[in-house]
C-alpha cells in the first residue's frame, strides 16, 4: 500500500485512495543515490533565460539525504547550487554557479491525470526553483504546464500555461499567496489535474487556478493533447527572477545577500516525494 504524507489529513486520505489504484508514477527518493531508470539528469550543454547557473550531473548537485538532514521527512532529493567561480565557458558567457535539473523524459510520459511533488525551498531572492512539465516535441507547440516557480519571494509561487501564442510573457498565469503564517520554505504539494478540458492548479489540495481549454484558444492551439515529462530543477537569476526584482549586480536577478547564501551552502531545494495519477 502506498502512504504518502501531504502535511494535511484530508488530503493525505484523498491521495492515499486514489493512489492505490491510479499510480502511474511514484518516486519518493529512499534510495542511496537518484534512481536513472526513472530520471535523466541535464548536463552543462544546456542555457536558457540568461539564468547565471550551469546545470551539471554531480553529486554535488543532486543527492538523496534521511533523517535530519531531510528536514522533516524520512527520505529526500535534493537539488543544490554550489559557488565555483569560472567553472565553465558556455555560449561566450562565464559561469560561476552549478546546479542540478532532472527530468522523466522518455521513462516516464503522461498524457492527463495529476501529477503533485512535495516540496521544500529556500528563502531569498534571486531563486528560481520550478516543478513542470513539457511535451516531447519542438517548444512551445508542444506545451509547457508550469505547476510551481518560484523567483524568490517566499509568500507566494507561480502557476502558468505556454504554447503556440502564449509563451513566454504568456496571460495564462497566476500567482497565489500563501496564507497568514505560512510560506515556501515549509513543505507543500504542489499539484496539477489535467483533463482533455482544463487545468486545476492547487497548493496543499487548494485550488488556486483554473485554465480551461476556450480560455487557451482564445490565445492559440490548445498544445495539451499529448505527452509530457515532469522537470525539478533549482536555476539561479535570469529572466524571471530579474523581472521581479530588477537586480543586475553583482548578477542578473540574484543579489549579493543571496550569493552570500549560496557560498554558504544554503541554495537547497528538497523534495519529498512525486506522484503521477490517472
């Protein structure tokens, strides 16, 4: 039996029960090191966003830790972005951070159903942590379902849609706030059901957006009809992060006191645990 712990009663039974009989996927990270016949792991030949991370396939970045050093949990993933100045010249840009990006790509497709990860992140601007799922083809006709980005602020995340005429700056978008007293560096499911019809985001099994297919073809081709592979990765700076905070320096979107962080050791994501369900 699969028991999966959500930081809520009710929602732990509800995915408990539809779980048992409807788990196309499960990954929950108890073992010694990331399972590759269920993950790729993005190597540094790879840039995107103007973000000020190299992503490589290391230990150093990605790793599964238990007992205290998972921070509530028994077993998890982490994602980490390490100092190493001048560690790579890619595309005539110098690279002074690391960090690690995973995806199912080709092990683990999914065309409509749930897919949810518990997740852990760190505070301070300039992080651009993202759960999300992309088709197989060319981007964006074959769509983009972002279930949560962060950039930094740590009382709310990010949900969107992209695809043909709606990428990017795309309208399909919304961010939501976290109640009184909670934030993004306590653990929570971030979630998405999708149907041939729309798309219900949620937060802790809260729905918090609601895309519809008419919504999406006001815009363009409804690019939700085939399948997608999930992405966990921890960027630093860059596009998104920028437009929030319009830090250039001492790097584009990510500010000293977060550099400072970093050299620290304190850029982690973790994750608990991730479930796709029919």
């Amino acid at each position: 039996m699969l028991v999966i712990s959500t930081g809520g009663g009710v929602l732990a039974q509800e995915m408990l029960v539809k779980s048992q009989k409807d788990t196309l996927f499960f990954e929950d990270f108890s073992g010694s090191s990331l399972d590759r016949e269920k993950w790729n792991v993005q190597g540094p030949d790879f840039w995107v966003n103007n973000e000020q991370q190299i992503y490589i396939d290391s230990s150093a970045t990605i790793f599964t830790v238990k007992g205290d050093r998972a921070q509530g949990v028994d077993d998890a993933l982490i994602l980490k972005a390490v100092y190493s100045p001048n560690y790579i010249n890619y595309r005539g840009n110098n690279f002074d951070f690391i960090s690690g990006r995973i995806n199912t790509r080709d092990k683990v497709m999914f065309t409509y159903g749930t897919a949810a990860a518990r997740m852990k992140l760190p505070k301070s601007a300039g992080y651009w942590p993202a759960f999300w799922a992309l088709g197989g083809g060319n981007w964006p006709e074959t769509g983009e379902i972002d279930i949560m980005e962060y950039v930094g602020e740590t009382d709310w995340i990010g949900v969107a849609l992209h695809g043909p005429n709606y990428s990017g700056e795309t309208p399909l978008v919304n961010k939501y706030f976290f109640p009184e007293g909670e934030d993004v560096t306590g653990w929570h499911v971030y979630s998405v059901d999708w149907t041939p019809e729309r798309f219900d985001f949620k937060v802790d099994g809260r729905l918090i957006y609601r895309v519809t297919k008419p919504m999406v073809e006001h815009y363009g081709k409804w690019a939700f009809d085939n399948p997608k592979y999930l992405i966990l990765n921890l960027a630093l700076g860059g596009a998104y992060p920028y437009k929030t905070n319009g830090v250039e320096e001492p790097y584009n979107g990510l500010p000293s006191s977060t550099v400072e962080l970093i050299k620290s050791g304190k850029a982690e994501v973790l994750i608990d645990w991730v479930l796709i369900t029919k």
